[in-house]
C-alpha cells in the first residue's frame, strides 16, 4: 500500500468535481440516444446480484433495456438473456460490449476484484456505467478509480442504494435540524444466520475460470467454491466487511461526518459460519472520526435483531434505522418506559428502484447522481482501514497528509 495516497483524492465532496459531466449536454446527448428511445444497456456480470439489478432496470420498460450480456458462467449468460431484449447478444468478453456503439450504458455487477477493470474501461469507452459496490478492491485502487473517472464525460452511479431513500434521506434531515443534538457515538451491525459453505459443488455448464480471476495476484487450479462463494475469500474481494460496511458506514460518514472517512480504525474478526474461506464472517471494528466513534458488527451465525440496523446517539435522542424505516427515542431513558414512544418515526424499507432511477434520469440530464465516485470511495476506506488493522493486529491511521500509518 503506497504511502502518498493524496487525501483530497478521495475526501473530495460529492459534485466538487464534476467538470467532465459537462462537456456532453442533455440536448447533444438525446441526439446520441434518440429523446424518445430506450437507453441501450449492457450487462458485465449476470451473476445473483448482477440479474437483481437487471430485474430494477427492467422496472422502466418504456426507459430502457437490455441487449448485450456478459458473463464468464454460461448458466448466468443465459438466465440473463430471458431477462434481455429478444435478440441480444452474449459474450464471455466483456471489451465485445464496450465495442458496440449500440450500448449507451453498463451495469457492472462483477466481483470486486473486477470492479475497477471494468469501469475504468467501460468510461474510456465512452459508456456511463452503474457500478456495484463495494467501489474498489482497495484505497490505493479507488483513489486511481475517482481519478480515472474525472477525466472523463460518463456518468457513474455507484450501487449504494440508500442514496436514494426516502426513508434514510429523511432521517439524515432530521440529523441536520439537530433533532439528536451532538452525536457522541454511531453502531452500525448486520447479522444473519448463514449456512456453511458446501464441501464440494458442481459446475452446470461452461465457466471460463481463468477470466474469472483475471485481475487478481494469485492463480489457483479450478475450484468451484472460490468461483460460487466469492465473497469468503480475499483474492476476489475486501470481504463481509467491505460489502455490507460500504452501505452502513456510508450513512454515519454522510450524516455525522460530511461524507468523510474516518481518522483510524482497529479490529479483531473470527471466521465461524463460513470454514474454508479465509475472510471473518464475525467481527467488530472501531473507527476514530473527529468528533466521536463508530462501531461496526458482523457475525454470520446468529440472527439476532434480523438483518441490518444503524443507531446514532447524540446528546439528545437516539436515532434507530433499519429496513422497517427509522425512530428516533429522545433521552433520557428511564425505566420502566423502555424504549420510551418514538419522537420521529417513518415506515418503509430500502428499494434499489428510486437509486436506478436517479441514474437513468441522470443520463438523460447529464447531472451528477445522488452516489459518484467520491461518495463510493470514501464509504469503503473505512472498512478497508479496518480490514488493514485486522490483518496486521494494529491500529491503523489515515494522516492529514493521505499516508496510512500502524501506531
């Protein structure tokens, strides 16, 4: 990890650089697309969660739709085809789809340790793209990624729905009145009771295993629970800690610290659930920011409070986010009125559908999204802090100067 990572590079606020988006107008666009014709999209990984976003374009038939698949997985090239337009094409090589100009846009569902090949050659190929997240395999990498983005005209849109939400929107104003007064403490937590990973799995068609893993700095022989379980080993990916901590981490940083990554970060994690892998599935990780703490939890083998939960504490009142909406409990609590009746409360979950949306209407309109690339970046530098600070058992910390530090 170099040392001279430039801060700025990526603490850059949302829209401070956005200059690039303003070089093709909504007018000089609707001639490339047609004003009344459907965005042209291309699909780069058809895998579970790629066709789950397939499924939230497929939302706006009269907007937009599919016509070119990708995949190394032949079972996942064509569960997508019946998700594309009648005719589209497919492909194990994704340049096949940044080389036709029919494509307007991509959506990049990849593993992580492709998203940076793939969006860095999607944009220089003149193609907006809505990127999964977790943004980058590493800090190093995202910073390159803001960097390779900027310089060009393309709209990004990274895949943190909850940027879009109604419900967390509102939550965030109510933050900003000053409703939970001085926020002393954030606890962001994800459990969920995981089954084991199979000691063998079979292959239903063709894999190319070897694309697969690509960019990655180890090559191993064929194993199918590296290619069906991605997410438990390191090679392909920053782990349980970057994937769900981009989503939660994102919303203390926007709401308590301007967007911005914290200070430093420590962290011990276990692997339970998930044996054979070599990623924690259970962990606890405490991030430093200017004016109070974070934690984040995970553990994959209880399912205690079910799925994800934000709480942020201020001096105040306490605000409770999760997929039921959010509540906000004034202090103090006293017994035996414990919780004591919400003072703010809104009921909803978190759809991706307004998040895809905000991107289509964004193509059209060449406006910045409700997540570019510096909101992608710096969600995930945290958790890559503390995924550093695990590996290496220190505390790990960001200096004003952009250089990470053990003490």
């Amino acid at each position: 990890m170099s040392e001279n990572i430039n801060r700025r590079r990526f603490i850059t606020t949302a829209g401070a650089s956005i200059t690039g988006a303003s070089l093709l107008t909504a007018k000089s666009y609707a001639r490339v697309i047609g004003a009344n014709e459907r965005i042209q999209l291309g699909i780069i990984g058809s895998g579970g969660r790629g066709r789950s976003l397939m499924n939230e374009f497929r939302k706006f038939p009269d907007r937009c739709e599919f016509i070119a698949v990708c995949d190394v997985y032949e079972p996942n090239i064509n569960a997508a085809l019946k998700l594309s337009r009648e005719g589209a094409k497919s492909t194990m090589d994704y340049r096949e789809l940044l080389a036709d100009k029919d494509i307007v846009a991509i959506v990049n569902g990849t593993p992580d340790h492709w998203h940076s090949n793939v969006l860095l050659d999607s944009v220089a190929a003149g193609k907006d793209v809505y990127t999964e997240k977790p943004f980058s395999y590493s800090i190093e990498q995202g910073a390159k990624m803001v960097k390779g983005v900027r310089e060009k005209k393309q709209i990004v849109q990274v895949g943190m729905q909850r940027r879009s939400s109604e419900a967390v929107r509102g939550a965030k104003k109510l933050v900003e009145d000053g409703v939970l007064g001085e926020i002393v403490m954030a606890r962001a937590q994800w459990y969920w009771n995981r089954k084991p990973m199979p000691a063998k799995l079979q292959l239903q068609g063709k894999l190319d295993w070897e694309r697969f893993q690509g960019p990655a700095k180890k090559r191993y022989p064929l194993d199918e629970r590296r290619f069906f379980h991605w997410r438990n080993f390191s090679d392909y990916n920053g782990g349980h800690m970057t994937d769900q901590g981009t989503h939660l981490m994102d919303v203390i940083q926007w709401f308590c610290n301007d967007g911005n990554p914290p200070r430093s970060a420590v962290c011990q994690g276990m692997i339970h659930a998930h044996k054979g892998g070599d990623v924690p599935d259970t962990f606890s990780a405490v991030f430093e920011y200017p004016t109070f703490l974070a934690s984040w939890t995970l553990c994959y083998s209880n399912s205690f409070e079910d799925s994800w939960k934000i709480t942020i504490q201020g001096r105040k009142a306490t605000m409770v986010l999760d997929d039921d909406g959010y509540r906000i409990f004034p202090e103090p609590w006293q017994r035996p009125e414990i919780p004591p009746k919400p003072i703010h409360e809104y009921k909803g979950g978190i759809p991706t559908k307004p998040h895809v949306e905000n991107f289509l209407d964004c193509i059209k309109s060449r406006q910045e999204p409700n997540a570019p690339v510096e909101v992608g970046h710096n969600a995930v530098t945290g958790p890559h802090l503390a995924n550093m600070a695990l590996r290496q058992q220190k505390r790990v910390v960001l200096q004003s100067n952009g250089a990470i530090a053990k003490a």
